[in-house]
C-alpha cells in the first residue's frame, strides 16, 4: 500500500515550475491593468486641467504690426539737446535778454555785447576796399592806355607789362579786402548771442556789465531742449 500511495504521488521537481510560470503569468497580468488603468486615469486629468488639453489650430494672414509686449526696467531720462552758449567775440556785455527758467525759441536774441568797436572796424574795412578798388580802376585804365600805345607802336611792351602786373596787383588787393570786410561784418554779427535751439535756459552765467572774452569756458547760459526728451534704458539680450 505505502508503495503504490508513494508511486502516486506527484514529484516536486516537476510541480515547482508550475508554480513559477503560474505566479508570473498573474503578474504579468496584474502589471498590465495598472498600467492601463494609470493611462487611462492620466489621459482623463489631461483632460480635465485648464491649459493643458489640445492646442487648437487656426490658418490667419501674415501682417506686419505692432506686438503689444512691455518690457519693464530702470531707465534715465536725459535732454535731447543742451548747449553751453558762449560768447564768440569779446568786449563788455550790455544786456541779456532772457531770464533763467525761460523757455527760448531758437534764433531768439540772449544777449548783446558792445557792438561800436565792430562797427568801427567794419567801416574801415569798408573804406579800405573803396580806396583799393579805386586804386584798381586807375590801374584797368593805365593798362588800356598801354594796349593802346603797343598797338600804334608808341610804346614798349615791357609798359604793357607793369600795368598788367600793377592791375593784377590791385586785383588780389581787392579781393583780400573784400574778405576783411565779410569778417569784421561777421564779427559784428557775433556780438548778438542767440540761441542756438528751442529750449529751457538755465542760471545765468555772467551779468550785464562784464566783459567778456571769446569762447569763455564759463558761457552765458545752458540751454536744455526738452521737447522731444530722451529716455535711456538697459533691456536684457534674452528678453530681445
């Protein structure tokens, strides 16, 4: 009896793979309904949660305008224009005709400097050309004269040839008076010191009675020009 009940008997060797395939087909099984659950349950919240669903799609036309994207940051608001007027000529200043905090137009008059010293030389510069370019004439017509003479054979051609020289002479003189005179004009225009731009007018500098001298480091007056103003600020390159 014992023989045939052991005979009968399934051997362990060959229940205990069994067993193993058994336990790794359930969890195989087991692993894989998580995992679909899990899915399942992710693709469900993806729905639900604002923001995260799918991106919608729409065909518009390319234009060129404006973005409507604000950078903030620190920024310095400057002057579009300051100007240190300063005096071009020198001699005593008469009068100024601003006040500080004014606002002036360009081209308006700040100031007057002593114009008479100016006048003075521009009249005598005046007056030297007069007597140069009458010099001049007298020349031109001794020079015809001469023309005329070579031509009937009454005089030399070396007579010609001073009056040329003596007129072409006479000529430059002229011109460099004609200079002088354009600068001692301009010199008496300098002694009117407008503004150079439209803007605010700072401290005076000097007052009426001074005397001045040209290009003074100290100036007269600061002219800021506020409209248009400047504004200067930094922008990180990765918000660019």
């Amino acid at each position: 009896m014992e023989t045939e009940s052991t005979a009968e008997r399934p051997s362990p060797r060959r229940s205990g793979p069994r067993v193993v395939l058994t336990l790794a087909a359930i969890a195989a099984g087991v692993a894989i309904w998580y995992g679909t659950r899990h899915a399942d349950r992710d693709a469900s919240a993806a729905q639900s949660a604002p923001g995260r669903g799918p991106v919608p799609v729409v065909v518009a036309e390319a234009v060129a305008r404006d973005v409507p994207i604000w950078l903030r940051g620190l920024g310095t608001v400057r002057a579009w224009n300051t100007v240190s007027v300063r005096p071009k000529v020198g001699g005593e200043l008469v009068s100024l005709a601003f006040e500080e905090g004014q606002h002036v137009e360009a081209g308006a008059l700040l100031a007057q400097i002593d114009p008479r010293p100016f006048e003075i030389a521009r009249d005598q510069a005046a007056a030297r050309l007069a007597q140069d370019e009458a010099r001049l004439g007298g020349a031109r017509r001794t020079l015809n004269a001469s023309r005329a003479l070579v031509k009937a054979r009454a005089a030399g051609q070396l007579e010609f040839d001073l009056a040329a020289a003596t007129v072409a002479e006479f000529e430059a003189v002229v011109r460099g008076d004609k200079a002088m005179l354009a600068n001692a004009k301009l010199q008496l225009e300098y002694t009117r010191i407008v503004a150079p731009i439209s803007g605010r007018a700072g401290l005076r500098q000097v007052d009426a009675g001074n005397v001045v001298v040209a290009d003074d480091p100290r100036g007269l007056v600061v002219l800021t020009q506020l409209q248009p103003i400047a504004l200067v600020f930094t922008v990180p390159q990765a918000e660019l």
